[in-house]
C-alpha cells in the first residue's frame, strides 16, 4: 500500500550551514568579527597592565629518618608519604602567625600569607617546596625562606612522627628577578582567541537567524501567528524629490 504521508514531499526547508557559508557570513559581518576581539584584546591587556607585577620565590625541605632504617626501602617509602600528608596539610594557624610575624618589616598579614603561599610534594621524592608569590621579590624571599625553616621546625611534632622522621631546609630561596606575571602579550594573545571564537560564533547565529526567516511560513511556523501579508520593500526612485 502506498504510504502518501511518508512519500510526500517535507514542507520543512532544511538547510545546511557549510564552511563556505560561514566564510562568507564572517566576509559579510568582518567589522562586527573585528570589534569583537578588539574589545576582547583591550580590555584584557588593560587589566593586565593594571595589575601590579608578581614574583615568586620558592625553598626547599627535606623529609629524613631521625634514626637507622632496618630496611632503607621501606623507610624511603614510608617518609614519601610522610612527605606528602605534610604538605596537605601545610602550614597550621600557629605556624601561619609565626611565619607571618618573622617576616619582613610591613610583611604579609596571616590571611594573604595562607593564600599566596604553596606547599607542594615534589612528585616520587621526601622533598617539599615552598613558593610564595608577592609583588615585592625581598618579600617573597623572605616569606618563603621563613615558612620552610617554620615547617621543617614544627611540622614533625605537629604530625606525631617526631620520633620517627624529621625535616630540615634543604635549599633555600633566593631574591627572585623574573616576573611571573603578569604578561601583556601572552594576555593579548589569548584574548585574541577567545574573541575571534565568540566573533565567530555570534556571527554564525545572526546569520542562522537571518536565513531562518526567508519566507513568511518559516515567520509563521516560529512564531504560531498567521500571517495576513508581507510588506514589500519599496527602492527610491534616484532623482525623485
């Protein structure tokens, strides 16, 4: 039997948005494209050149056995994990304010020391780093350098391995001169692509929407309203008063 529904012609225009329509929509709206990333690179690298420089220092602990091993492997092992609960646990409150209270003159508060200083285990090895970012290099030495010689101090016995394991300063951190940011241009550069992604993306849907209201039954079929009638577009005539 013959299935008239199925056989029937769609009256729905399906419409496939190739790459060579999108060259030609972006080719067609390059000034909305270019305003785009333009305010995308300017306001990035404005607030980039607002924000005051960041250096970083950093220093170094090391984990060790208070005693002699029975069995070097299994102690290595057993201080790695040490080494790594330490450093989650970081730096407790009573340690934050000593560290905060030896720094320099006009140092950090307890707060901004917490947030800007990073505990790290140093992947497969006993040895955790210290890193403290601040816009002023002597400060960032400072702080680093304080918060390892703290931890190495305190943190064995704040651990309940005293007797077993202790730390001491392994390197410590040194006036640090390269800027760790921020970077205008790498800034710039990433804007840049997010603003050609969200250019590009904008001009992909007013160009959807344009070519979606073609006729006045695709009008009708979006909005559920008939439509009674178009109106047409009138050209001036060139001289008419």
């Amino acid at each position: 039997m013959y299935d008239a529904a199925n056989n029937s012609p769609s009256t729905e225009d399906e419409r496939f948005f190739s790459l060579v329509d999108l060259a030609t929509a972006v080719r067609k709206r390059l000034w909305l494209l270019a305003l785009i990333a333009f305010l995308c690179v300017g306001a990035a690298v404005g607030a980039s050149f607002l924000t005051p420089p960041v250096y970083e220092a950093s220093a170094t602990a090391v984990v060790s056995p208070t005693g002699k091993q029975d069995n070097l492997s299994n102690g290595i092992e057993g201080l790695q994990v040490l080494a790594g609960e330490m450093a989650v646990v970081g730096l407790n409150r009573q340690m934050t304010e000593e560290v905060a209270s030896s720094a320099a003159q006009e140092g950090p508060s307890a707060s901004v020391l917490k947030e800007n200083l990073v505990i790290a285990q140093i992947e497969g090895t006993r040895y955790l780093s210290f890193s403290y970012t601040d816009p002023d290099p002597d400060t960032a030495r400072a702080v680093a350098n304080d918060a390892a010689r703290v931890f190495a101090r305190e943190a064995p016995e704040a651990s309940g391995m005293a007797s077993e394991a202790q730390a001491k300063v392994s390197a410590y951190a040194l006036t640090p001169t390269a800027l760790e940011g921020p970077d205008p241009l790498r800034v710039g550069l990433l804007a840049l692509v997010v603003g050609l992604m969200l250019g590009i993306g904008l001009v992909f849907l007013l160009e959807r929407l344009e070519a979606s209201w073609s006729s006045p039954e695709e009008v009708e079929q979006f909005s559920g309203v008939p439509t009674f009638g178009t109106i047409p577009t009138l050209g001036r005539k060139r001289g008419a008063a």
